[in-house]
C-alpha cells in the first residue's frame, strides 16, 4: 500500500469509531464502552437504556458500512476496500455480541425492578 492509502485508511478508522480502540477519545461511543463492563447490571434503568442505544446505533452503522466496503471490494477488487473489511468485520461482530449480552442483562433487570416476587421464585 501506498501512502495515501494508509492515510485513506486512518482516516476511515476515525469516521467510523474504530480509532477510539487504539487512542481513545472523549466521545459517546468510548463512554459507552466504557460503562458497559463489569459495572453495567449495577447502573440506573436509564444509564443502560443511553448505553444500548449507542452500541446499538454503533453496530448499525458499523454493519451498513461494512456492506458498503465489501460491495467496493467486489465491484473494484481494492486492496484499500479489503484492509478496511477485515479491520471492521470483527469489531462489528463483537459489538453485535456484546449488545445482545447487554440486552439480555438489561431485559433481568427490567424484569425484577417491575415484578420482584416472580424473579425470587425463579
């Protein structure tokens, strides 16, 4: 790859979040991330619903970009395209599993906050 195809690259990385995975950022989807480890079944309803909606808006978009990339490399074969596809493809999926392990948490917690007698008897 030439210079200009690695800055294409960089460039890409930082518009579609990725950069934040090597040198995070004060934005949303970092405090996301952040906020949705270990400590996540033990914040308020609401705090949950902001970190769903942004890893969920996240992967939407990681996901359609994806779609966008691998059509390029299908229709022009470029090496760019292709470097791109293996970058976001796995970050997408793990994003898509984490969202759905979060949701399954969240959903529990839901659950007991409004019917606490069905959740003791489970």
């Amino acid at each position: 790859m030439d210079k200009n195809e690695l800055e294409e690259i960089k460039n890409w990385r930082h518009t579609t979040g990725l950069s934040f995975i090597v040198s995070p950022e004060n934005d949303a989807i970092r405090d996301a991330v952040k906020l949705s480890g270990s400590g996540f079944a033990s914040l308020a309803p609401r705090d949950q619903d902001e970190i769903l909606s942004v890893l969920s808006s996240w992967h939407f978009f990681l996901s359609a970009e994806m779609g966008r990339i691998y059509a390029r490399v299908v229709a022009t074969g470029s090496a760019t395209d292709r470097a791109k596809l293996n970058m976001v493809k796995p970050a997408a999926e793990a994003l898509k599993v984490k969202v759905d392990t979060l949701k399954k948490i969240y959903d529990r917690r839901i659950r007991e906050l409004t019917n606490p007698k069905r959740t003791e008897a489970e």
